[in-house]
C-alpha cells in the first residue's frame, strides 16, 4: 500500500483519493481514510528524504503538500459531516424509528443535544477520534433537528484536530521512524489507541446515565 499511495503523491489525484475517502467514511465507517491519510502523509515525506543531495530544497517543496493533505482531509471531513447532518435532518420518520431503536444513537443524541446547549461541543471532537462515533453524532445532530451554528464550529475543529492528528502520525512516523512498513504501522496503531480511548470517554457519560437511572429514587421516610 505505502509504494501505490507514495505513486499517487506525485499527481493531485492523492488529494482526490483522500478527500473520497475521508467524505464517504461517515458513511461507511469500514473504509480506511485514516489508514490512507497516514500513508499519504508518509510516503509524501519519504519523498522529501529520498534524495540527500538536494535535501534542503526539497524540504522547502515537502510543507505545502503536507498542508494540503491536512486541509483536503479537514475538508472532506466537514463535508461528510454536513452530508450527514443534513440526511438525517431531512430523514423523516422512517430514519426517526431507526434512530429510536438503535439505543447508541438515541444515547448519543441525547448527549449530543446536552452538550452543545451548554456550549461544550467538545463531545463532536472525540467522537471524531472515535470508531463510526464520526456517524453517530453527525446523524444524531441532524435527526435532533440541533442548529447548524451549534454543530458546523465544532465539526470543523474535530476535522482539523483529526487530520492533523492522522498527517502528524505518517509525517513525523517517517521522519523518526523511516517510511517502512513499521514506521507505517506504528502510526496506524497510535491513530487506533488514540480512537479506542475516544470510545472509552464517548461510554462513560452512557454508563453514569445508566447508572443514575438505574439507581434506586429515595422516597420520603
């Protein structure tokens, strides 16, 4: 994968791959987008560090394209997210009895809802991290009819803070690492850890509502 990624890097269809890729995943939460941000970012830095001769010019050339990268990954991940948030807001009731008998979402809209009224849309960023936590809240804020102002600022700073995040790991992997298959897949695997923790903090408000409606109401003795 990292030769045919590092020959698509040469062309502007490596931006095209990516931007589908990443636009599609909210979606279809199996497609690797952040598997192939990383390899991008990493065979685009392999490039720069190929030919020693003329390293410090190259170095010069390698910035925009890693900006690039990150800006057509945080675009397409806001993009995806709108294209969600606007299905499910236009989705009716079929997508509302889906949604109510799938007690992740109901649990996430009602969260989600919670958060962004106190202002604290953090929750869009982690979920961002998070395995299909992406779809979840994207589809959630649609199908709760919450304002676009309320989501759209918090959309953009979890796509920024994911393709940096996932750039930053092939980029800096390669560097310290070299662009070979273990630098890759220790990039891969940090992407992974930092998505299994987003799940982990994306439960615990679940599991303290649960919690608290389970517990048993005091009455008056």
């Amino acid at each position: 994968m990292l030769e045919s990624v590092g020959a698509l890097t040469g062309s502007p269809w490596i931006y095209v791959v990516v931007a589908l890729s990443v636009l599609l995943d909210v979606f279809l939460p199996v497609l690797p987008s952040g598997v192939l941000v990383i390899t991008a970012a990493t065979a685009a830095a392999a490039g720069t560090t190929s030919v020693a001769a003329d390293a410090a010019a190259r170095q010069v050339t390698e910035v925009p394209s890693v900006l690039a990268l990150i800006l057509c990954a945080a675009t397409a991940s806001v993009l995806g997210d709108l294209v969600a948030y606007r299905l499910a807001w236009r989705g009716g009731e079929r997508l509302d009895r889906a949604i109510a008998r799938s007690r992740r979402l109901t649990a996430a809209q009602e969260r989600l809802g919670a958060a962004l009224s106190r202002g604290g849309g953090v929750l869009v960023v982690i979920a961002r991290f998070a395995p299909a936590g992406r779809s979840v809240v994207s589809l959630g804020a649609g199908a709760s009819h919450r304002d676009v102002k309320e989501f759209l600022p918090w959309s953009v700073v979890a796509g920024v803070a994911w393709a940096g995040y996932s750039v930053g790991l092939g980029y800096f992997g390669a560097h310290w690492l070299g662009a070979s298959w273990l630098g890759t897949a220790l990039s891969v695997l940090a992407l992974f850890v930092a998505g299994a923790f987003a799940a982990f903090l994306m439960k615990r408000p679940a599991a303290a509502a649960a919690a608290a409606a389970s517990a048993p109401v005091p009455t008056a003795s």
